[in-house]
C-alpha cells in the first residue's frame, strides 16, 4: 500500500533519487542514443521495438556487451529466440572479426560475416586468431550472464532469474517480449500486457534498469514506427518508460562494404522526447557493430508517405557533436 507524504519528505527522496540516477546511470553504448538520451534511469523500463529480423537481438547483445566490458557491469541476458550460447559466439565472432581485419597479411579477398562464422566457413581462415579472442572475450565478458530457453519460460520463470540474480545485477535484458509463453486459452494481447505490467512491477521493485525487446506490426507506409506500431496490445507503448525504434532506410545498404544505414527513432521518453528528429547510424554487417558517428533528419509525412530529411550543421543541437564529426567526415 503506498504512504501518503509531506512536501517536506518528498524532498528528502528527491534528493536521493536524483543522487542514485547520477551514480547508477546506464548507457547505451550506442552514440545515439547516449547522446539524445544520455543514459537509463535505475528505474526505467526500456522497450526497444523493429520488424523481425531488423537486429534487435544484435541490437541488445551490443548494449550487454559495452555494459559488462567498459562498464564492468553484471548483466543479466535472458535469450528467449536465441540458440544456446548465441549471445556469446556473436561477440567472439566480433573479436575474431576485428583481429583479422587488424591484421595487415590477412587474406583480403575473403568474405567475412557472422553467418559464415556460424556455418564454420570461417574456421581455418580465423584459426590463428581463436587463441587470442578467446583471451580478450574472457576478459571482457566475465560479468555478462545469460539464459536460453530450454522448454517452457513464463514470466514466472523470469520472475525467479530475477531473484537469482537480484544481488549481483546492474543491467536485465528480455529478448523478447513476444517469447514469452502464454497461458492456454487466454486472450494472447491481454495476456502479453499484463506480463508487460508485472515486468514493470519487478522493475521498479528491484529498482534495476530492464530493456524488453518486442515486435512490431509490418507496415509497408511507416518508415519511421510509433507507438501503435507494436505488435499486439498498445499497453507496451503505455507501459514503457523509453521506446526506442529500430528500422532501415530503405534505399541505405552498401553492398560493396557491407554497411546497413539503420534508423533509431526515440517515440516516448519521460525525460524529453526529440520530436521528429532520428538518428541515422551504419551498422556493419562484418563486424557486427555500428560505426562511431552519425547523422540526424527530420521526418516528414507526405499523406501516406513518409520522407527522411538531413540535418545540415547549423540545424544540428549542441548534444549531438558526433552528428557534426559525421558531416565532417562522411566515412566515419
């Protein structure tokens, strides 16, 4: 039952709220995002949302990846689409990856992306890499932690992957939203929405920074998706405290260098949304990683169209100098 209480005790708390968001904030990893949204509160409740097969699975095991290796936080992943161990091999093809691009005698007219990594393609190529990547990725990932699923995973279960880890983790990533198994014979949207409001519950009861990812409906006119565009119940949108939305320009695939423009739109944030305003990042498929800079448009809508349009210098607000590094120096 909530307490009633005074002005004056309300801002004892106040002061300890804003003191733990400035010790306990958690990035991105992604210069977009840290830039527009500067990071996640301990209490927030962030639902990243793209078609299947848009990368929002590489999409979290990057913001994993940047938390437990820079930030030398324990994340908690819990994989429900992924295979066994999928989390872990992408980022030991990303060492591997970039150990062989590093090398200057390498074999450059090989085709190097994580499929054929997968498919063991890469092995002999890659084999005087492994020793060296197996070093890095131990050192870098001892404090990621992950689940797949084996059978059956209900949100009790997840329930009880949160008590387990309820000492240790910093950061709790659900991929997704949508894998969750529901109870028979109910009604699927309105079961999806009440395990989004008992996600939310968990959230604010371990006062722990979540990342739920979740589909969104095709929509052939949408180029940049909203709120409604989730796949289901409209409580996910209603519950989250941050929505971000992943898409593709349609006309930004690089096939020479294998680089996907992929768009980040921000549709709800309590802190202050961005308006029309997105941001257009390269992500590169052999490397499995988006590039450091990037550039911001506006959004315009044409009847049932819609239309990006780039910011030039003197548009860009003063958060985003990578934006401006990105106009100085297109390749970067």
């Amino acid at each position: 039952m909530s307490s009633i209480l005074n002005s004056l005790e309300r801002e004892i708390i106040i002061d300890e709220v804003l003191d733990a968001a400035r010790t306990n904030l958690t990035e991105f990893g992604n210069p977009f995002l840290d830039d527009a949204l500067l990071g996640i509160l301990p209490n927030d409740l962030c639902v990243i949302g793209g078609l299947p097969g848009y990368g929002k699975s590489q999409f979290a095991a990057s913001i994993a990846a940047y938390n437990a290796s820079v930030k030398k936080k324990n994340v908690v992943f819990i994989a429900l689409e992924a295979e066994p161990n999928e989390v872990e091999m992408r980022l030991r093809y990303s060492i591997e990856a970039h150990l062989y691009f590093k090398d200057q005698n390498r074999n450059r007219a090989l085709t190097v992306n994580y499929r054929k990594w997968r498919l063991g393609l890469l092995q002999n190529d890659f084999k005087k890499y492994k020793e060296e990547a197996i070093s890095i990725f131990i050192q870098r990932y001892s404090s990621l932690h992950t689940v797949y699923r084996t059978e059956q995973y209900g949100i009790k279960d997840f329930e009880r992957n949160l008590d387990e880890a309820k000492e240790f983790g910093d950061l709790f990533i659900a991929d997704h939203l949508h894998f969750f198994d529901l109870e028979s014979g109910k009604n699927e949207n309105s079961e999806v929405g009440a395990i989004m409001k008992k996600i939310r519950s968990l959230n604010l009861f371990y006062n722990k920074p979540f990342i739920v990812l979740a589909h969104l409906r095709k929509n052939e006119q949408v180029m940049v998706p909203s709120l409604q565009d989730f796949h289901g119940t409209s409580d996910i949108g209603k519950i989250a405290t941050v929505a971000v939305m992943l898409s593709r320009d349609p006309e930004g695939y690089d096939a020479k260098n294998q680089v996907q423009k992929t768009i980040i739109s921000i549709p709800k944030s309590r802190t202050g949304g961005l308006g029309n305003l997105v941001g257009c990042l390269d992500y590169s498929i052999q490397h499995q990683g988006y590039l450091p800079n990037y550039s911001l448009a506006k959004v315009l809508r044409f009847k049932d169209k819609e239309k990006l349009e780039p910011l030039n210098e003197e548009e860009i607000p003063g958060w985003a100098e990578r934006a401006k590094a990105k106009i100085q120096d297109p390749k970067r």
